[in-house]
C-alpha cells in the first residue's frame, strides 16, 4: 500500500522522501489535488505494468480518453445528424472540449499540430478543464508538441524504473479532499518571483512556466498541511515543473575555481552570513533540484525532440497530395457526382438536414418522412496522400577524393543511412569514378546491402561529375514516375575533369555539370552537398547555388551537424 495512502495526521502530511517512485506518486497526488492550477501532467513511457501501475493512480481524476486521429466534431461538438433527420429541427451534441474535467490523450507522441494548438486553447480558455499527455516515445526526435508541452505543469519520466521499483498508488479521498480546502489559503508572491527568477537561470522564456510551478508548490503546500510555501514546496514544484523545460544549467557552486569577491570591510560580519545564506543560497539549491530530477540524457532527447518538431523534421513520409480514393480524410467539399470522387453520404445528409423543414413547407405534397436534397446538398470525399521517399546518395570515389577522405565521405553516408533507416526511406546509392557513374543499389530500404554496397566501393581514377549528376537525375526522375519523393546527396570535392562523352575535358565538364546542376534545380528536387575537400572550394559553391542545393563542409562537419542537415533537408 502507498504511504500516501495513510490517513493518520489528516492536518498534515511529512516532507517527501527522496526515493524516485515516490517523487512520481507525489506528482500524481499533487494533480489530484490542484488540476485546474497544473493544467496536466506530461507522462513520458512506454507501454507497460509500470505505465500501468501509475495510471491507476489516475483514476481518481476519471479521465475522458481521446486519441490523436480524432475528428473535430468528436473534439469540439457538431451537428447531431439523427436526432436533427427526426425532429427536422437542428439538434446538437457537445464535444470532449466542452465538458470540464480531465481528458487522456493517448499516443500523445503522434500528436499532429493542429491538435495541440486546439487542446492548448482548450486548457487557456477553460479552467476547470486538464490534460494528461501519455508520451511513448518510441523513436528519438519524437515527443509531445510544443503547443501542449508548454501548457502542462507537471512532468514524469518512468523509462527507468523496473518493475520492483515501483509500488500501487492508492490516493486516500479524504486526504485530497482536506487538502483541496487548504488550498484557497497559500498564496505567495515571493515564491511566484523567486520561481521566476530560477526559470530565467534556466533558460526558460515561457511565461506560463512559473505560474504553473508555483500552483504545484501551492499544492505540495497544501499536501503538507502548511499554510505558507516554503523551501521544500519550491524544491518540488522546480523538480517537477522546470527540469524538463530547462535549456542549459547554470555551473552549479562546486564546480566554481573563481574566488568570489571579498565584501566591503565596513559591512558586519553577520551581515554578510545572513545576506549569502538568504539570497544566494536558495536558488543555487533549486536549480541543483531541477538538475537532478531527470535521468542523464534525458534533457538533450527533449531538446532533439523540440528541434524535430520546430523544424517539421522526418516523418517517414514524402510530399502531400490530394487524392479522391486513398489516403488521410480531408474534410468533404461541395461538388458533383460523376467526377471520379465518392459522395460523402454522411456530409451530405448533416448539409441537407437543417434544410428540411423549409423544403417540406415548400414542398406541400412531400411526405414528411421523405428526405429532400438538392444538389447543392451534394459533398465529395477528399484525401491527403503522402508518398514515399527515397534518399540517393551520389559518392565520389575518384583519385582527387583521396582514399583518407573516402573513408570520410563513407563515414557520413553511414550516419546519414541510419537517419534514412529510422524513418523508413528508401536508399539509393550512385559511386563516380574513372569514366562515368555507376548505379550501384537501386531504391532500396535494405540497410545491410547499402553499407555492404558501400563497404566494397574502390577509390582511384578520374572524377566523371557530369555523369553522376545525369545519373542522379535520370535515378530521382525514376523514383519520381513510381511515386516516390526523391532526395539528392552529394559527397563530393566538385573538380570535375570528365565530360559526358568520356573526354578528358576539364572545361567542358564543368560546363556540363553546372547545365545538368540547373536540370535538378528546374525539376524542384531537394539537394544537399557535402563538400569533402580538405580546403573547400568556390566552384562547388557555385555548383550548389545552381542546383539550390544545401552546401556544408565536411572539415567542420560532425555527427552532430550532418544529422541535423539531413534531417533539414528532408523535411523542410
């Protein structure tokens, strides 16, 4: 049984302990104390007992499931389409917005934006209304939106703990009731400054971040049966509130070799005890509270998630297009039959039943269970397909790449095929060298034969570049005709000295590269450059302005950055 579970001392609960389980049921217990204040909790895990576990701890604030695909009028009410064809008069039912209470977004993860921004109005406007987020996470990048990630007060991170760390969370009703009353009493502007002053040190710039900590140090206030916030209350709400928000910390104090200056001689002795205890002190311990609230690495999966989301990164997917049979259900629109597209029945009848009532008055001789439609009653499906993407990568092999920078340019397109791999893109593979480009993996989603493929490519001979364009475009071109979205990559030094016929033409390869670079360019097909010369070069700038390609140098180039230039250029 939860020792929250205890109703003994009902007029005030112990500090918390410091083991993490407990830290969690007191975030679920804090929730269910003030979720008007906290506006929800943001739960990171996966699917599992111990997910389970802490859900259960949940059930006290009985939350309305909903999930991430559903509609608009299941969200925020419609028309109600039976009710209104047998009354003949518009009826109504209300939506999961419109009533107070606590909802459960599942799969949260999958959140698409314009979700977000509806629940995160949702939260602003109703306030007796809160959200419980449950992020799976399964594949880094991913994470709640930014919309809602902002809103939420409280976050949990369960992906550490087995099954014997955890423990039942049991809520004891007369304990929440007694200290939902206590509640109305603690108010604080000092902690309510001070909060802000330690989300400034953190890098915090949302303004809804202290409001939101201190509700949780009001609760946890309550909780203990104080009737004033203390330090303990603001331990909690930055451990819980502001640690996953945090975008850098401050050195903590040992880390510090400076001396600090000595004080004035006039000023007392006590004085100046007093002053650094009281001043400095408290906010050095709680920013080591949100410091050591969250697991390692957890901050910087939080921040790639963020980047993924604010840059629209990879999603497995390649261009939008509208489609009248298959793919994502866009919201139906006036028009004619016979065009290809199906009639929304649906749509249709929901458009004609406000209508009936007048028509059948219009109609004298109508029966009156007869249902009349006019054409411009008529609604067609719509929808949104994606296709497909395909990554090509166009190696250079030659002599002038050098077999140290070979190793390089494979190094990156290792890096970049794991990216590709993570989210479902097929991979194609160009190697130039000698006199002319060779295919040699078509469109694949084969990660092992792509690295072998890669593995075994020789170096040495000329740099036919002209060719490995014509053939990268004549490749995307193919992809292009079967569906798929293509995506160009480049590894290369840019001195050309091939020309499409096989001379030694240094000249006229060039010409023809920067004709075939205006080619690409022409067709809208997304390109990156990954300069591979020890000192890059201004022709190949030149060439990639020409093709409206992204140019990096691999020199100043890390894992760090290549990963995040591909994923740029694939989503942007």
């Amino acid at each position: 049984m939860s020792p929250f579970d205890d109703t003994s001392g009902l007029p005030g609960r112990p500090p918390p302990q410091t083991d993490p389980w407990e830290m969690v049921e007191l975030a679920i217990t804090l929730l269910a104390i003030n979720p008007a204040g906290l506006r929800g909790l943001w739960l990171r895990a996966r699917t599992g007992p111990v997910r389970d576990r802490a859900l259960a701890g949940l059930k006290t604030l009985a939350p309305r499931k909903l999930h991430p695909s559903i509609t608009d009028e299941a969200l925020m009410g419609g028309l109600d389409l039976s009710a209104t064809l047998a009354s003949g008069e518009m009826q109504h039912h209300t939506g999961l917005l419109e009533r107070s209470g606590t909802l459960q977004l599942t799969m949260a993860e999958r959140c698409a934006p314009g979700l977000g921004v509806r629940l995160g109005q949702a939260l602003d406007r109703d306030s007796t209304l809160a959200l419980i987020a449950l992020d799976e996470a399964a594949e880094e990048g991913e994470g709640l939106p930014q919309a809602l990630a902002d809103r939420l007060g409280l976050f949990l991170d369960l992906e550490g703990f087995a099954w014997g760390d955890s423990a039942d969370i049991v809520l004891s009703p007369a304990l929440i009731t007694a200290a939902r009353a206590r509640l109305k009493g603690i108010v604080s502007d000092t902690a309510l400054a001070r909060l802000a002053g330690v989300a400034a040190e953190l890098g915090i710039t949302s303004l809804r971040a202290p409001l939101l900590a201190n509700a949780c140090a009001r609760a946890n206030a309550a909780w203990r049966g104080a009737e004033t916030i203390e330090e303990a209350d603001l331990e909690i709400a930055v451990a819980l509130c502001f640690a996953h928000k945090a975008q850098h910390f401050p050195e903590s104090p040992s880390d510090r070799e400076e001396t600090p200056p000595e004080p004035p001689q006039d000023q007392p002795e006590e004085g100046r005890d007093r002053d650094e205890s009281e001043l400095d002190m408290p906010e050095d311990m709680l920013i080591e509270a949100a410091r050591s609230a969250l697991p390692p690495g957890l901050i910087a999966q939080l921040q790639a998630a963020r980047l993924a989301r604010a840059q629209s990164g990879p999603s497995g997917a390649g261009a939008k297009r509208k489609s009248m049979r298959r793919g994502r259900a866009l919201p139906s629109r006036a028009g004619k039959p016979g065009t290809g597209a199906r009639v929304d029945v649906i749509a249709t009848l929901r458009q004609a039943a406000p209508w009936q009532k007048m028509r059948r008055a219009m109609h004298c001789g109508a029966a009156p269970d007869r249902l009349l439609l006019m054409p411009s009653d008529i609604r067609l499906k719509r929808y949104q397909d994606q296709t497909d993407r395909v990554l090509i990568f166009v190696v250079d092999a030659s002599g002038s790449a050098a077999v140290a920078r070979l190793a390089e340019a494979k190094g990156a397109v290792e890096l970049m095929l794991a990216e590709a791999y993570s989210t479902r893109d097929h991979v194609a593979l160009i190697a130039f060298r000698g006199a002319q480009a060779e295919l040699c993996l078509p469109p694949s989603r084969s990660l092992v034969q792509t690295k072998r493929r890669l593995a075994g490519l020789p170096g040495g001979g000329a740099t036919p570049l002209a060719s490995a364009l014509q053939l990268a475009l004549a490749t995307a071109e193919q992809a292009r005709g079967h569906g798929m979205t293509p995506t160009l990559a480049f590894l290369t030094d840019g001195r050309g000295n091939i020309a499409l016929d096989g001379s030694a033409n240094r000249a006229q390869a060039a010409e023809e590269a920067t004709q075939l670079a205006r080619a690409i360019s022409s067709r809208d097909m997304r390109a990156l450059v990954i300069d591979t010369s020890l000192r890059p070069k201004p022709q190949l700038a030149d060439l990639s302005a020409q093709m409206r390609a992204t140019l990096i140098a691999l020199p100043r180039a890390d894992a760090r950055s290549l990963s995040a230039t591909l994923s740029s250029a694939l989503g942007g």
